[in-house]
C-alpha cells in the first residue's frame, strides 16, 4: 500500500483528489504517514512452504482501531474503546463460554477493564477475554469517530482487548482480501493489465508480511498506508476482482524466494533502490530503473491542478519552522538541541544523489554551529505530509526556503502510475511490468 505547493487550496484538492481517482492509495499513497511497515531487521528473502502457505492462507488484519493523523480511506484516529458491528442478517457472537448472542447489531465498549455489549435489549457485562464475531452477510464494523468512513467485510472477526483499547481482526482468505486491497491501491479504470500488476504485487506483498509477522503480534497486516490500504467490500469493482481472478496465486521470486514486494504513487522519472531509500542490504530486487516514459507525457495524463504527482514545490519555509522541525524528531533533535529558533538558519549541500539530481547528505548551520542529515531524515522530520516524496532540491528565498521534487511515495518497486503507463501507452502485459520494477525476480503460480 499511500508527497507540489502543500497550502489550504491544495489540501483541499487532495483530499477531492484522493476521493475521486485514487480512494486513497497506499504503501505511501495516503499523503500522511506513509511510510510502508519495514523493520531493519527483517529480511529481504523468505523461504516459503507453498503446500503450508495455501493451505493456512487466511490473512489476519487489523481493521480497527486506526491511529494515522491522516487517512482519508480511514478517517482520524480512532476512540479504540468503542465499536459497534451491523449485519443485514444476524451475527453469532461468542466468547471463552460459547455463544453469546445473535444479535444484527451491536456496540462493545471497555468499561473499568470488561467488555460491555450494549444491545437494543439492554447491556451485557463481560470478563476480559477474546470474542469471535462471525455471520452470513457481510457484515459493517462502525467507528464511532469515523461513521462515514467505516467499511463492509467478509470473513470473521477475533475482538481482543489490549489494555484499554479494543482491536479488531478480519480473519479472511488471501483471494478475498485481495479484492479489498487492488481497488483501494489503484484506479478500477486503468488497464487491466496495470491491475493484474498491482495484484501480483499486493499478494507478493500480502504473504511476505504473511509469513515473516511477529509471532507477539495478533495480525499480519493492519489496513493502513503501513502496509497496504484494504477496504473490505466497500471500493470493490468487477475490473479489479477480474485482475485478482486473472492473476491467482501468482506471486514473485527471487532466487526462489518470495520478495518483499514494495510499490508507490510514482518515481519521479527513475525508481531507486532500497538500500538508498530504506538503507536495507538485503533486497537485490529493488535496485532503481528508469521509467519507459517521460515526465512531460505523464502530465499529459493528469488534470493541470494534479501536475505537482510530476512536479511539487513545497511551502516556503522560516527558519524558524525547520529548526523548530529538527529539534522535535527523534532522528535529527540531538544535532540541533543548541541551535536558536530565532537566530536564522543557512544550508550547503554535500552530497548529492546523482541519479536524481537531489540532495542526498545537507549541512544546516547557524554561526559556529553546523549539523549534517541525510535526505530521509529531512523528510522524517518536516514530516511526509508536507514532502511528496525522497528526491528533492533547496531553493533559498528572502525569508526562508522551499523544497521542489519529483515523483510521489518512496521511490522503491513498482510505479504505479508508472504500471498504468506501461499498460496503456507501451502495451506492456502485467508481466512485462513487473519485471521491468523488480530485477531479477520470476513470477510464478503457489
């Protein structure tokens, strides 16, 4: 699964934006945190046991409770200790006793540590413990915060109490969540074959986190820009279940393994490696390649007011903002703990990443004091909101600066907006594309 001038006009776009074309994209698509879910320490490789795989191939996800400051498929962050479930058909719900009730709709709360279900009965007080929620019709989990921006599901449900929180877990099969995961990850419009390309890749993606999830946390994935965004059966379309049925069980290898199948909005112009982006050694597969089309000739795709997915200029900047910036994010704050807000702030570029011709290593320096970033911990800190994507330049104004870039996400693995081109300006198939993302790799059925 979810970065031009980011003032009020153009917030309003994208959240008009996100609406219209994209029902909020992800892995870096969500314009909010969208940094994808990856732990230095996981591996770049997995062995699979395919029988082991498809035979235990129900994907747990967490739908609720989210906490990205900005979602626009999810909404705000949730009141995790409220959710209520609606079916058009009763539900059976059960606890550590057996079943519980059958209700077609209702609310669980955590009061004083216990669950209560509230009913147009009456209340249910219950020992902590975990529930199972299951049912013949699809069935609507409701976030009390979030009412319009709540989603239909498939599968079943475990309910766990964390603390003073609630989480709840679709359990369901990988096909069935992929039908949840395309739509809200691409455009049901685009070609088929950039859909069936995003489908390869979120299963690719889907059964690496499958199988390399923590054993002491209870899901795979949540349903967020951390991982890929999933929507149940709300964005469902007959083109994107065609791509998922057209593609089934296909995923990606390297050496024989499966890859951990990163994706974005768009490059820029030229994808680039994971050990640039992420620092990450172990991933052969993502090295970086130019795309098969010009800048110039996307933009041609795009209305004028999304031009800044090619290009974006960020607002402009006081010096007073960015060391403000610096000072607050874990990375960069001991570097900057003697700099004054008030005091001005100048930069000089040391490195550069050639390829793109953006900053790789700046030097802040106020006076005698100096203090050196990279470019992701320039983006961490300002924060991913505000910055489109990894390659940019500095431009220096009277009264503070800007930062222009290309392209929209992390850079690493498929374009997506680079597949749909392939698709229908190259007559690429979803093969071809995702070879052209992912070197090395070879695409094969489980």
């Amino acid at each position: 699964m979810t970065h031009k001038l980011v003032n009020y006009f153009q917030l309003i776009f994208l959240l008009l934006f996100f609406s219209w074309a994209w029902q909020v994209q992800a892995n870096d698509f969500s314009f909010a945190n969208n940094s994808p879910e990856f732990r230095g320490d996981l591996p770049g490789l997995v062995d699979i046991d395919q029988k082991q795989m498809m035979n235990s191939k129900t994907m747990r996800v967490l739908v609720f409770p989210h906490t990205l400051k900005r979602d626009g498929q999810h909404g705000t962050p949730d009141d995790a200790s409220t959710v209520t479930f609606i079916s058009t058909e009763a539900m059976n719900l059960t606890g550590d006793s057996g079943l519980l009730m059958n209700p077609k709709k209702f609310t669980l709360k955590i009061d004083n540590g216990e669950f209560v279900i509230e009913t147009a009965t009456g209340d249910l007080g219950l020992e902590p413990g975990e529930l199972k929620l299951t049912g013949t019709a699809p069935i609507l989990v409701e976030r009390k915060e979030n009412v319009g921006k709540s989603h239909q599901y498939l599968g079943t449900f475990e309910i766990i109490k964390d603390q003073k929180d609630i989480k709840v877990i679709n359990l369901v099969d990988i096909e069935t969540y992929l039908r949840g995961v395309v739509p809200s990850e691409s455009v049901s419009t685009w070609p088929i074959e950039s859909l069936k390309a995003q489908s390869v890749a979120a299963r690719t993606y889907a059964l690496y986190h499958f199988t390399t999830a923590p054993s002491t946390r209870p899901y795979h994935v949540d349903d967020t820009a951390r991982f890929q965004v999933y929507t149940g059966l709300t964005n469902i379309k007959d083109s994107t279940d065609q791509a998922v049925k057209e593609t089934d069980s296909e995923v990606m290898l390297y050496k024989g393994k499966l890859i951990v199948a990163y994706f974005h909005a768009y490059s820029g112009g030229r994808t680039d490696s994971a050990k640039n982006i992420f620092k990450q050694d172990n991933v052969p597969y993502c090295v970086g390649n130019k795309e098969v089309f010009t800048r110039d000739e996307l933009r041609a795709e795009l209305p004028t007011s999304a031009h800044w997915v090619v290009e974006w200029t960020t607002d402009l900047w006081t010096p007073e903002f960015l060391i403000d910036a610096f000072k607050k994010s874990d990375s960069t704050r001991g570097r900057f703990s003697t700099f004054d807000n008030t005091a001005g702030l100048d930069f000089r570029v040391l490195d550069w990443n050639t390829d793109f011709s953006s900053i790789k290593t700046i030097q802040a320096k106020q006076r005698t004091k100096t203090a050196d970033m990279n470019f992701t911990e320039i983006r961490r800190a300002i924060g991913w909101s505000k910055f489109p994507a990894y390659h940019f330049r500095l431009l220096k104004e009277d009264d503070g600066f800007k930062f222009r870039g290309n392209g929209w996400g992390h850079h690493v693995g498929m374009s997506q907006w680079g597949a749909m081109m392939m698709a229908k300006h190259h007559g690429a198939d979803h093969k071809t594309i995702l070879h052209h993302y992912y070197s090395g790799i070879e695409i094969t059925k489980l």
